[in-house]
C-alpha cells in the first residue's frame, strides 16, 4: 500500500497543544458562559419585577376602588375599620415632632368633653397657655359666632398655644389669638346617634319642650321648630351650626349648601375624627400630632347613663337623617375621609394593634384611679369637686378616686376624672390669678 502523501496530512501548529494554549482557550469559554449567566439572570429578574408591579398596581386600584362601608339608616353602627390589608408606613414617626399649637372645634354631644380632658392634660402637664373664656365662662360665649375678643388676656395680642373651648366657629377670628402653625381638628357623630341624645340632654329647649318622644318631634318638626327661637339651634343640623355654617337649607339648596360647607371644612381643618370609632380616632389624633398612646388616653365624661338612653329604630334614625341632610352629608364625607387617613397615617395592622395597648393603658388607669373600677351615679360621687354638671334630661354620670393615692399619682388620676367646668375653672386659676382672684372677690360681694 502507498504511504499518504505528506501533504495530505493535516498538521495542527506546534503552539495549539502547548499547556499555555489550552489555559487561554479554556477562560474565554468560561467568561462566555459566565455573560450567558448573566443575561439570563438579567431577564429572568427584569420579568419578575415586571410581574411584581403589575401586581401592585392591581392591588392599588383595587383600594382606591374600595371604600369603607358608611353607615345607613338600616345599619347605623356597621363597621367599616377592616376592609383592605395595608400596612402602616415606615417613616411616620421618623420625622415627627410633638404638636402644641391646637386649635380644636368642640361640638356637641360628639363625646367631645372627653377629647377637652386630654387637651387639657396635655398642656397643663406642659405649661403651656390656652385661650380661655373670658371671665371664667365655661364656653366661649356660645352660640354667637366667635370672637378674639371672647378670650382672656387677648387683648395684649397674645397668641396662645390651645384653644377647645365650646364656640360657634370663625377661621378669621381664631386666627388673632392662635399661631399660624395651629392644627385645626374636630369630631363628628353620626346624626342619628347624637340626635338621641341631644333630645334627651336638651330637652327643655323650645323645639323639644313639648314633645314627649324624639319620634313625635320628627313627625311634627316644621311645625315645633323656629329657627329664630332661642337655642332651637339644638334641633336641626347643630354640626352644621357649630362650624359656622347656616343651619337651616332648602331641599332645593341642599346640595350646593353641602358641596360649599365640605369644602371650606376640608380647608380649615387639618382633621376630622368620628366618635363613633373613638378608640380609633384618639390612635389616629395621636400620630397626627406626634403624641403618645398615653397622651391620648381617658375616661368618657359628660356620658349619660344606660337607663337615659334608648335605641333607635332604623325608621327614626332614616328620619333623623333626611331632616338633618346638611349634617349628614356633612358626616358621610368626613366619615370616608376618615378611613383614608387611617390608611395613609397608621394603617390597619398598627390600628388593630394600638387600639388594643389604648384599652390595656385605660384598663390600668380604671384599675389604679377608681373606687368602684368605673362609673357612678352622680348621686354616689363623693367629691363635690368631682360631680358633673347635670342639664336636661339626661344623668350624667361621675367617679370616685380610689382614697388611697397619693402624690403624682393621686395627680395623674383626679385630672382624668375632672369635669369639664371645674377643670376649666382650675386652668383659669392658674393662667390668670388675679383675675381670678377679681373675680371671687366680686362672687363674695354679690352673695
């Protein structure tokens, strides 16, 4: 057989064996599969988080589309708190700072007397000034619209750091005596339930006067009320009122009326709370503010007793509603708003979990402060300086310091369980003295 001629055989170069050679050859095939690597991860996390926020943005709209379930006629106490699952946000308390400059509207029958119990306990613990009635009232001169004028010592162009006294309303004059940063707020009922019991605690206004049942004045109503009446103000849409608004509205002017009313209260008032989640609303005040739980907690006062109140039918509380439309479309509002800023200040987690420690702190507090664990009859209050002013109808309930307190504790706990006109009276004592002072010396004279 022929031997293959040379040329026919291939020869690899000497250098492609050479142990140099391979090495080179061998780490570009890894830096390429190692780029393959790496594009294939590079998609594979670009399509993830293009899934993850398609999902968010489906979550979002589907909460801007949810909305809590307000209250109707049918189901006037359904519960609205725990619709969506949000989780608080990080940095609310990061960048917080107590605030002390607070305006806040009280109004009537909202369980407002207890949110002026932690006012003033905020500021007394913190020597700071509020903007009290002049010559010791115990509201601010009341219905009239306010005025600088009705405060004590704004004479001397004083600014003060809390005003929440009772008074009717006016951004304007609020405005002379309370710095420019103030933090407006108030809180609202659901009309039905404070039409109850602003029936029963004024009952001896003209509207009311004679009118057995709170059902037989809303089958007459047009005829039992006139507005030029002193004090029938009560009667109908007394939110409205309170807010500096006029109360009484055509059916035909109703939604214009409501639509403006809404609007200057969303523009004057940092917030609105609800009483009848007071729990959630001091939580919510509370991070609004910047406070602590324990800054917010109390002890209801100015609260009837069980035996004066009565349910309402879901008729009645229709009725209520269609005649004081102003008020409730006024509450529906703020009701929902309510909710949002729930979501967007705590969210639903921490609400859940700080209004559970709010009843624990108030559970505490009931233990150490009370004699009896609670709430008394006016009649059992043992302390004339603890028993609450009685009005109307209604039997308004006090409480008695456990007797064996002693120094800041005894403190901490007589101030929670302070009524209302003596606490204001207490306050004015220290703030203005010798007016004070002016003012028993002229008492005296006058007995």
């Amino acid at each position: 057989m022929l031997p293959v001629p040379r040329r026919w055989i291939r020869k690899f170069p000497p250098s492609f064996s050479s142990p140099s050679t391979r090495r080179r050859h061998c780490l570009w095939m890894l830096l390429i599969l190692l780029l393959v690597c790496v594009t294939i991860q590079t998609f594979l996390i670009r399509h993830a988080r293009g899934v993850k926020l398609m999902g968010l943005l489906s979550l979002t709209s589907s909460l801007s589309e949810h909305k809590p379930t307000l209250p109707n006629s049918a189901a006037a106490n359904e519960d609205p708190r725990w619709r969506t699952p949000t989780q608080r946000p990080a940095n609310t308390e990061a960048a917080c700072r107590p605030k002390s400059h607070i305006v806040f509207l009280k109004t009537h029958k909202t369980a407002s007397s207890s949110i002026l119990n932690v006012l003033y306990r905020y500021g007394e613990s913190r020597n700071l000034s509020f903007a009290l009635p002049l010559k010791q009232s115990s509201q601010l001169f009341y219905p009239f619209f306010f005025s600088s004028h009705f405060v004590e010592g704004a004479g001397s162009r004083r600014r003060f750091h809390i005003l929440c006294n009772h008074m009717r309303f006016r951004k304007s004059e609020v405005a002379k005596v309370m710095p420019q940063d103030a933090f407006y707020f108030s809180v609202l009922r659901h009309p039905a339930a404070m039409m109850e019991s602003i029936f029963i605690y004024y009952k001896s206004i003209p509207a009311f006067r004679k009118t057995p049942s709170l059902d037989r004045f809303l089958d007459s109503s047009w005829r039992n009320y006139n507005s030029s009446v002193s004090n029938n103000h009560y009667a109908h849409n007394v939110l409205a009122f309170d807010f500096g608004f006029d109360n009484n509205v055509a059916d035909e002017d109703l939604d214009e009326r409501a639509s403006a009313a809404i609007a200057t209260i969303e523009r004057d008032f940092h917030l609105v709370l609800i009483s009848d989640y007071f729990e959630e609303s001091m939580v919510l005040l509370r991070h609004a503010l910047c406070w602590s739980l324990e800054d917010v907690v109390s002890f209801r006062l100015n609260s009837r007793s069980q035996h004066t109140r009565h349910r309402l039918s879901a008729d009645t509380a229709e009725r209520v509603q269609r005649w004081n439309a102003l008020d409730w479309r006024i509450y529906l509002h703020f009701n929902a708003s309510f909710w949002r800023k729930v979501e967007r200040l705590v969210g639903q987690e921490a609400m859940r979990r700080e209004v559970s420690e709010l009843r624990g702190l108030q559970a505490k507090l009931a233990n150490t402060c009370l004699k009896e664990g609670g709430a008394v009859h006016p009649s059992r209050v043992r302390d004339a300086a603890l028993k609450p002013f009685q009005y109307g109808a209604a039997v308004i309930q006090g409480y008695n310091l456990n007797p064996q307190l002693e120094g800041r504790t005894r403190t901490t706990c007589q101030r929670l369980i302070t009524p209302e006109l003596q606490y204001t009276k207490h306050l004015f004592t220290q703030q203005f003295p010798e007016v004070a002072a002016k003012l028993r010396q002229r008492s005296k004279g006058s007995v």
